[in-house]
C-alpha cells in the first residue's frame, strides 16, 4: 500500500464566477474546481482543506490549501498537472511536501487582505471586477484616523455579518489597518490573526463613509465598541477583495519543495 503524502498547495484565482473557496452542492466553488482537477490528474477522490474561506467573488494571490495523496508524482508534476486540469481563472503557483501535523488552517499566524477602490469619476473596463467604483473623492486621511482605533486584539462584533452568528468568539488581532493612495486607486489593506464573515468589506464600507465626510473617525470608533452584529458597513461589493497571504511561523511550517 502507497504511503500516504500530505501536500500544500498555494493557489491564485480570480473569483468573479465562484461562490466562494468552499464546496457548495450544485455551485462552482474554488475547492470544487481544485478537487475535481485532483481527480483528473491522481484518479483519486480526496478533499482540500484552505488556511481561509474566501466568500463569493473575493480574489486570492496566495490561498494556501492542503490535501493527502497516495500518488507518488514529484511536486513538479503536481503544479504542472493540476494547471492542465483546471480553469484558466484559477491556477496552481507552487506544490510542497509537508509534514502530517502540519494544518494550513489551525497554524496560520495571520492572513493578509486588501481591498481595491476605483476612486475616479468615470468606470474603468481594465479594472473591472476587480475594484469598487466609488465616485466622489476621499480623505484618505480621515480614512486612517478612523483605521487607527482597529489597531489590536478586540471584539469585533459590529464588523461581522449577522449570518455568522454561530462563531464562538468574535474577538479578533488586527496587526494592520491602514489605507493607501495609488494614482485612482485607494487601497485599505488589513492583517489580522484571523477574520470574521464579511469583516474587511463590512470595515471598508464603513471606513468609505468617513473618507465622504457622512460618518466621523470617532462615531466609526463607536460602531468597534458597540460590539453590535452588523452594524457596521453597508458591506463593500466582493469583487474589490483580494487575500494577499498567508503567514506562517516560518515559510510553510517547514515545508519540503520536491523540484
């Protein structure tokens, strides 16, 4: 009998036309797509575990997922394989052989996020997709005044969609929290332990009022200790977040590349 191998995928995707990472019973999903390009290329039925669960729409540059196999093709084969299999909106960066122990979820120090603003006065068809118009201009400044109070471990109930209402805990890291200008665009990027349902975009849409002068830095610090489910927001579109990473202790856990 083959020894079973565990193996770490890092996975980009554009995920306009899914919904979600997660398998969802008759929807496309990431996982859906990646387990079926498995099959295809090992003839063996196995499923994928991801460090996050992006919702419908979010994009990755680095989802970190694993899975066991008892094929024995190199991590070359893997990468390369699973690209021939898959849609050209997801593809396969790099494959890892990983010690048994190792969890993508459960080990993650933090994840990394951004979310892409269109601040211009016109659409554009090269970002499409990919970022949320917002019109009028805005003060990223009182944007990262308002940022600020994010900063640290807190309960963050009032950024969490009301259909999260089964998590255990709504206390949360936040390592960073700060906005950025780029030409048109208007990044706010976001690092924490971990994130609750629709928390970045749920933060977005609250710190996009203050960037139009409709809610101050100090009633978005209120809306934090409020500590109330869904009451901040409205929630950004999807189609502007992107997880940018994942951080482990050290890259991978120790992870083993067999090129």
């Amino acid at each position: 009998m083959a020894e079973t191998t565990k193996i770490l995928l890092v996975i980009e995707y554009d995920g306009t036309h899914y919904h979600g990472f997660q398998w969802q019973n008759g929807l496309p999903s990431i996982q859906g797509e990646v387990e079926k390009a498995l099959t295809r290329l090992t003839g063996e039925r196995r499923r994928v575990m991801a460090a996050s669960r992006t919702d419908a729409g979010v994009h990755a540059r680095e989802q970190v997922a694993s899975f066991r196999t008892d094929s024995s093709l190199p991590m070359a084969n893997f990468t390369s394989g699973l690209n021939h299999y898959l849609p050209a909106d997801i593809a396969v960066k790099a494959a890892y052989r990983i010690d048994d122990d190792f969890n993508v979820r459960r080990d993650a120090l933090s994840r990394e996020y951004s979310y892409y603003i269109l601040n211009s006065p016109t659409r554009s068809p090269m970002r499409e997709g990919f970022a949320y118009l917002v019109a009028t201009p805005l003060d990223i400044e009182a944007m990262n005044r308002a940022a600020r109070a994010l900063i640290g471990q807190h309960d963050f109930a009032s950024f969490a969609s009301s259909n999260g209402a089964n998590m255990k805990s709504t206390v949360r890291h936040v390592l960073r929290a700060e906005v950025e200008r780029e030409g048109e665009l208007v990044i706010f990027n976001m690092t924490a332990n971990s994130f609750l349902l629709h928390q970045v975009r749920n933060t977005v849409g609250a710190l996009i009022r203050v960037g139009l002068a409709k809610m101050s830095a100090g009633e978005f610090g209120s809306i934090l200790e409020a500590r109330k489910k869904s009451l901040a927001g409205p929630t950004a579109p999807a189609c502007g977040l992107f997880l940018n990473r994942i951080n482990y202790p050290r890259p991978f856990g120790g992870c083993d590349e067999d090129l």
